[in-house]
C-alpha cells in the first residue's frame, strides 16, 4: 500500500530533512512541501491527501487551526520543538506527535502507524455496516463491539465509553467528534456536546434525561429536536 504526504513547516532545515525522510521511505510518496499553512492551502488539494506532517508553531495560522480545517479523512502527525502541545494534539485526533530534532527512527515509526491506520481501515465495514470499532487506550488497540456500548462521555481531552456488563469505562484519548465519526447513524445518537447514546439501549427518558440505572444523562436543547426524530424512527 503506498500513502501520500506533504509536509508544513515554516523552517527550511526542517522542511528539507522531512524531504529526505519521506524519500526514504517506501511506501510514501511526496505531494508537496511548503512553508505555511496558508500556501499549502493555496496549492494542495488535501482531499488526496492521506497523510499530513504538520508543524504547530507558525505565523499566520498554527497547525492545529489547520487541523481543524482540512478534511477530517487526511491523518495528521505533528511536528514540534514544543513538548506543551502534547495534548492539544491528541485533542484534534493527530495520529502521532513528534518532537524535533526528530530521527529518522522516529519518523518511520510514525509513517508506520499511518500505513496500519489505512490499512486497518481498508479492511473495515463502511460506518453503516460495522459492527466493532478499535481504540487506543494504555499504548495498545482494543475492540470494541458496538452492541456493548451503552452511552460515551466526552470530556476535556479523552472519552469515556461505558459497556453493558462492565463496571468500568474504556478511556482513550481522542475527541467525541473523532468517535462519533465511527459510529453508525442508524444505532447511535448525540444528546448533548458532551454525550452518545445507543439508541437500542434507551429504555427510559425522563424530564429530558435518559436513565441508564442510577446515571442520567442529559438531552440539551440544540440537541433535542433530532434525538425525538432519531426515537420516532426506532418506534415504527
């Protein structure tokens, strides 16, 4: 499987070695390489794009604003002199984190994590159709069958998936947008900015609230319109 690749990063010395990185790898092959964001924006469609390193600290606009911008299908691995943007990182969903001066070594291992990534992805159902999802959680992949899944919580930087039968969450550290992207439309429901729930698993919902035993998880105004369309589905 080959992936393309650019590379955004504001210092020459930078840019150049990430060149020879990427030339020295198999199974990438280079798009372009630019000084800033807002050229790349200017000259790359990112739609073809499938893997991103990205530097953070640049005048004009940093790589995460740029991450949130640029198709959510291209997978990011930031590039950084500054340890601090560790989890600001992971808050946007990056697949890794590298801080320069970066090896080689370091690089491949990255590059390498994105090839799985396609690749687990290549061989996984459409959303629609899936039937487990795999998250990172203490350094390594877990599955997770969805018909386990009771409800997720979404907090600062990681979630928590609660399952049937289990009396502690799966945490991992990634967005609730980043999960609810792997769900399937037609099982799954956002209640809240803060909340997914199955909806197979809604058995009761009291003063705008859903009960899961002794937990109550809230339905939010701009969120409650599409949950009673999403259960007025599920009656018929």
């Amino acid at each position: 499987m080959n992936l393309t690749c650019c590379i955004i990063d504001d210092e020459p010395l930078a840019l150049d070695m990430l060149e020879v990185y990427v030339k020295k790898t198999p199974f990438l092959t280079l798009c372009g390489k630019f000084p800033s964001a807002l050229l790349a924006m200017q000259q790359c469609a990112f739609d073809s794009v499938d893997l991103l390193f990205l530097d953070i600290q640049m005048p004009e606009l940093d790589g995460l604003e740029f991450s949130r911008i640029i198709n959510t299908r291209t997978r990011i691995v930031f590039t950084t002199a500054f340890e601090q943007y560790a989890v600001d990182s992971y808050r946007v969903n990056a697949l890794d984190y590298l801080l320069k001066p970066i090896s080689y070594t370091e690089f491949l291992q990255a590059a390498n994590k994105a090839l799985q990534w396609y690749e687990m992805l290549r061989q996984t159902p459409e959303r629609n159709e899936r039937s487990s999802i795999f998250v990172k959680t203490d350094y390594k992949l877990i599955q997770i069958e969805l018909k386990d899944i009771l409800y997720i919580e979404g907090l600062k930087d990681y979630v928590k998936i609660y399952l049937a039968g289990t009396p502690h969450p799966v945490v991992t550290l990634m967005s609730i947008k980043a999960i609810e992207e792997l769900l399937p439309e037609s099982q799954f429901i956002r209640v809240h900015r803060s909340y997914i729930v199955q909806g197979s698993k809604i058995k009761v919902v009291e003063r705008n609230r859903i009960v899961f035993g002794k937990e109550y998880i809230p339905v939010s105004d701009s969120y409650k319109e599409k949950f009673l369309a999403f259960l007025g589905q599920k009656s018929h």
